[in-house]
C-alpha cells in the first residue's frame, strides 16, 4: 500500500517504509549539485566530463553522510552510542552535526583527488555553493520536523510548536536564509574575473562560522553548555570556532599562494 503524505514528517508510506522529508531534501540537495558543477566549474576553469563529477559526488555524498551521523555520535551523544552502538547505523532515527558533515566531505573529497586530477581549491570553490544550498535544504527538514526550534520571542514571525509553550524563534528559518544567502555571496565571489581560487571557500567557511555561531544564541539547546573560562557556549558554538579559523587560514592561503605564483613566474 502507498499512502501519501501519511504524517507531518513523511512523505511516503511505501508497503510500510516511510520515506522521510528530511530524506528527500537531502536527496534534492544532491540532485541540486549533480546539475550545477559541471555548470559552475567553467568559473574556476575546471573541464571535468560528467562521469568524474558524478564520481565526486558519490564521494561527497558518502563523506555527508558518514561524516555528519559520526559528528553527531562523538560531538553531541558519544556515551549513549558507546553504551549502544548498534544505534550508530540508525541514520533513520535522526541524529546529524553538519560540522562533522563539513569534515566527511573534505576527506572524501580528498580521496576522490586522488582518481580526478584536480586542483583542490579551485574544486573548493565550485563545491561550496550547491553545499550551501543544501544546508539550506536540510533546515526547511528541521522546519518540517519541528525541530531546532528558538527561544521564546514576541516578533510577529514567531511560530508556534505542538506540545511546547509560547511563540518561538523559527531559527531553522533563520539558518535556511543566511545559508542561501552565502550561496548568493559566494557565486558573486566566483564570478569575479579577479577571484583568487580559494578564497571563494575560504569566504564561505567564515561566513558559515559566524552566522551559525549568531542564530545558536537563538536556539534552544538539548544539551548543556560548553563552559570556557566565564563562557558559557554551546557545542554548536564551540564547534564553529575551527570552521571560522579554517576559512581565514584558506583565505591567507590562496592569496599566498597566488603570490608564490607570480614570484615563480617572474624567475622563471
């Protein structure tokens, strides 16, 4: 039996397998970026046939998922998957760190070079933006799911969540739009003659960094604060903290080696 739309969360009840919104904007988010990279690697000056970029994003999808179910395993709930960690394999049951996510791809990716010769951070640059777009993706989920919901608020966008009190900031919202607005800054910065490759994944980093950092003031916390000194922060926070370093070092970088480059040239 095929039932459709059979609660808020599913989609899709196939002969008693649900199929999950969540599921199928992750999906979407893929298809999204199987169509826009090889349109958007002309930018960046890369010429890979379909077939290797399909070979990238099998990884990239491989590094999302492992990556951001491990994350969320270590980062958020290590002592109960310990305790049971057969629940490890139960992606269906929830439970993914988009930080653990960002580390998963960047290793599969880095695995995926190794067959596709490709500057790395020219493919950075193309990547970050059908990435952005997914992140966006994956919060309308957490809409749909009613999940990573805010504080209490009085502002006229409040909304309200079954079962808890009061009008609550719709910080899964708040995270789609900055993460489509980094998508929108990071294509202006990877169309502009001039861009230093690199640097257009170096700006999307720090971007991603200082926003999540700001909406997490915003959101309820399921788990208790990370204290650091007279801070209290939450994981979250604590965990955009090298995210923020790593895209200024990749912005350094990219200028410094473009520099590099131009010595050598002039020597040579």
């Amino acid at each position: 039996m095929i039932t459709l739309f059979p609660s808020r969360t599913v989609a899709i009840a196939l002969f008693g397998f649900s199929i999950r919104w969540y599921g199928m904007l992750y999906l979407a988010g893929f298809l999204l970026a199987w169509w826009l990279l090889p349109r958007l690697q002309r930018y960046r000056g890369l010429t890979l046939i379909r077939e290797e970029w399909e070979r990238l994003l099998g990884f990239a999808v491989l590094g999302v998922i492992v990556g951001g179910r491990l994350g969320f395993v270590l980062f958020y709930e290590p002592m109960y998957f310990f305790a049971h960690p057969v629940k490890i394999f139960a992606v269906w049951e929830g439970g993914m760190a988009s930080h653990g996510g960002f580390l998963g791809v960047t290793i599969a990716l880095l695995l995926a070079l190794r067959q596709c010769k490709v500057d790395l951070l020219r493919l950075a640059d193309t990547v970050v933006i059908p990435a952005a777009l997914g992140l966006a993706l994956g919060r309308i989920g957490n809409l749909i799911n009613q999940e990573l919901y805010g504080t209490v608020t009085r502002l006229p966008w409040g909304i309200s969540i079954p079962g808890i009190w009061g009008l609550r900031h719709p910080t899964s919202i708040y995270d789609a739009l900055y993460n489509l607005f980094i998508a929108g800054v990071c294509f202006w910065h990877l169309t502009r003659p001039r861009a230093v490759p690199g640097r257009t994944c170096g700006l999307f980093l720090v971007l991603y960094a200082v926003f999540r950092f700001l909406v997490e003031f915003l959101r309820v916390q399921d788990y208790a604060p990370l204290v650091l000194g007279s801070v209290a922060l939450s994981r979250g926070q604590v965990l955009t903290v090298p995210i923020f370093i790593a895209g200024v070092f990749l912005w350094w970088l990219a200028g410094r080696t473009r520099s590099l480059f131009r010595l050598t040239s002039q020597i040579s």
